[in-house]
C-alpha cells in the first residue's frame, strides 16, 4: 500500500538529534523536502536530554488529525514513540538514526535516510507488532539484565554518538574472560523458577537485529508473547559451543542456555538490584515484571518483493505473455 493523495494531511517527525552519529540538521532539511513535495504538512519535536512528556507530544498530534507519526533516532527513541501510539489505528515510520538501529534491521527497514522516507512515503505494507509492558512503560525489542545492560550502562552517551556501535567494545572486552553468574529467581506465566545466569534476555522483536537467529529460536515480532533467554556462558570460550547449539542443533534447552517461548508475564527477582535495559536505555533495577502487549501498534515495513516473472513466465502455462 501507499498513501493516497490528500489536502493538508499532518505528520509529526520525532527527531532524536543526539542519537547515532549522522548529522540532524540535514536529516531534518531532508525529510521537510521530501514530506512536503509528497504534501504532507510537517511538524517536528527535536527531542532533548530532558525530554520526559514525549508521550504527551504523540497523543497532542493524535488529538489534532495526524494521520502519520514517524520516528527518527535509534531503538530508544522508536520505542517511546511506538509506546505512545499503543493502540492507535495511526501507523508509524521509522529513518533509522540510532547507533546500531536493531528494530529497522529487525523489520527490514533501509538504513539509509533517502530509502527510508522513500519507503514511508511510497509503496509499504503495514505490520501489527507487539509491544511490552513494564509497569506504566511501554518498550518495544528487547530488555535484558547482565553482561548487556552493565555494558550499557558504563557506555557514555557522548561516546555512543562519537563512536556509534565501537563505542561499547572497551566495555565489552574487560569481562568477557569472565563473566559472573548471579542467581535469579524469574516467575514465567505463573511457574516459579531458580536459575544461575550471566545474562537474561526478554526479548519481543528478537536480538539485536539478528533475523537468522530470530528466525531459529521463533521469535515473531506480532505473535502476541514474549521470549525468554537464560544464558550461562561463563567466559568467551563457552561461544562455539553456543553457536554449534543454536545454529546447527537447533536445541533450546542446554547447560549453556535454556530459552522459554511464548511467555506472557515474566518476573525477575535477585538477591541484590541488578541493572535492567530496554531497548538500549537502562530503565531501573530488578525486580523487573515485564507484560506481553500484543499487535498494539502499526509499523510501516517493506512491501514483499514481486516475482521477477509474474507476468510471463516460461514454465508455468497458467501465466502467458501480455498480449501486443
């Protein structure tokens, strides 16, 4: 599908200009160009530091005949967005601006800022994802507690933006010889469970982007529930054995990991508070209660692409050449 033209139709642009490492007074330039030629109206919010009434700007613009939001930034900022419109029958763009961008890679969604909006404005399908829940907030991907959310939360914002993705390798390399195990009591759709784990993943939309790895452990990112990960790896030799498991076997119970599909409601308990990040912000410490939200925003994704044959195709004779 595309949008039909129409008089006066509004858009809101949420630009994150902190996020990623490109230039925000370009992408800006660009999309007022590219939006009004298309005859839509544009409205921007430059998002700040302090910023805490984003959701209050989204329902303002939902309440005076927006007919598109779109979200600029990385996943942080598409979250807050995507949280805000929970239940709207408005749909949501996304120009990926972020660091490492895991939604856009997750749903497909270009890179680049010209193919972005060329794919909001033109032809594009329209998908019913998920969302989750935790308390009064709203996420989108992924949330986690271990190795990703202390590297996280040592990561500067200012470094982020500087070095993009490289700014979490010094974070990363100091414990990946070795990783503490902590113990964790969780509460999944009801059962109660102890386990030792160096990393928990909530995710929704799948792990960092990875599409292959989603696609083996299941993930779907409108099926209605959440997955949840426990990984033991104790140091970086426990990886190929990890990567033999999940890629080639295919097993989702093993000493290394164990990984509980189609959840509803998890809970998260430790002894001492432990840092919680949700789509690459951290949120709080545990305990974290985290609830499945389902189909409760439309994202505009890529059209499927056409058969290269579809009209004339040699081998099929229900398909026969135009006539001239």
């Amino acid at each position: 599908m595309s949008f039909e033209p129409a008089a006066q139709r509004k858009a809101l642009i949420v630009l994150n200009p902190v996020s990623g490492i490109g230039n925000p007074d370009q992408l800006q330039a660009i999309c007022l160009d590219e939006f009004t030629r298309a005859g839509w109206q544009v409205i921007f919010h430059v998002t700040s530091s302090d910023d805490d009434d984003l959701a209050a700007v989204v329902q303002h613009a939902l309440d005076n005949s927006c007919s598109l939001m779109v979200a600029s930034g990385g996943d942080g900022t598409v979250a807050a967005v995507a949280a805000a419109m929970a239940y709207s029958s408005i749909p949501l763009g996304i120009i990926p601006s972020g660091t490492w961008n895991a939604i856009a890679r997750h749903l497909a969604i270009p890179l680049n800022l010209s193919r972005a909006v060329a794919l909001i404005l033109g032809e594009h399908n329209i998908a019913n994802l998920d969302l989750m829940a935790v308390g009064d907030s709203i996420h989108a991907m992924n949330l986690s507690i271990g190795f990703s959310a202390s590297m996280i939360q040592n990561t500067g914002r200012a470094e982020k933006r500087k070095y993009g993705i490289f700014a979490y390798l010094s974070q990363a390399l100091s414990p990946i010889f070795g990783l503490q195990l902590k113990r964790y009591r969780l509460v999944i759709d009801g059962q109660h469970f102890k386990t030792r784990a160096s990393e928990i993943l909530v995710l929704n939309y799948g792990i960092v982007g990875l599409r292959a790895l989603e696609s083996i452990l299941e993930i779907q990112p409108d099926d209605g529930k959440m997955d949840l990960v426990i990984l033991r790896a104790r140091t970086i030799l426990d990886a190929p054995g990890l990567f033999w498991r999940v890629y080639i076997k295919r097993q989702k119970v093993t000493p290394i990991y164990r990984i509980f599909s189609a959840c509803t409601e998890v809970s998260i308990s430790s002894n001492q508070p432990v840092a919680v990040q949700a789509d690459g912000d951290i949120i709080g410490t545990t305990p974290v209660q985290v609830k499945a939200v389902p189909r409760a925003v439309q994202v505009i994704i890529p059209a499927p692409r056409r058969p290269m044959l579809a009209e004339f195709d040699f081998l099929n004779p229900l398909v026969h050449p135009p006539e001239e």
